[in-house]
C-alpha cells in the first residue's frame, strides 16, 4: 500500500488511537493499521474505524447515564 501524503510504502503494523469525546478521555495503544515507512501516517482499515465507533457509540451510552444522576 502506498503513503496517501508522501507516496512511501505502507506496512501492517499497529497505531494509538486517542479521542476526546462527551466529557471523557479514551486511548488505546495498539490498534491494528496500515503505518508508513518514511512518514509515520497511519491508516486504519474499516473494520477498524468499525469497531472504534461501536465502542464510541457504547461509551456514549453509558456515559449518559452519568447525566442523569442527581446529587
């Protein structure tokens, strides 16, 4: 696969991914891309950027229920 940015070769690898997101902080070390050689840009496949979302949507959730709770 080739770098999108700098044209270099692209190799499987693993990238973090953090967001900020509805009052909570999420990070994860190790998710499964595509990493380039010369660059560093990452590029996660979509049953990466999938499962990210599922666990978003999830947190979301949950994370809801912290509104609704009264003092």
């Amino acid at each position: 696969m080739e770098c999108l940015y700098c044209k270099s070769k692209m190799r499987r690898g693993t990238a973090p991914f953090s967001i900020d997101r509805n009052g909570y902080h999420l990070t994860w070390n190790a998710i499964p891309a595509w990493v380039c050689d010369q660059c560093g840009e990452t590029l996660f496949e979509a049953r990466e950027v999938d499962l990210i979302q599922e666990a978003l949507t999830a947190l979301d959730s949950k994370t809801a229920t912290f509104a609704t709770v009264k003092n």
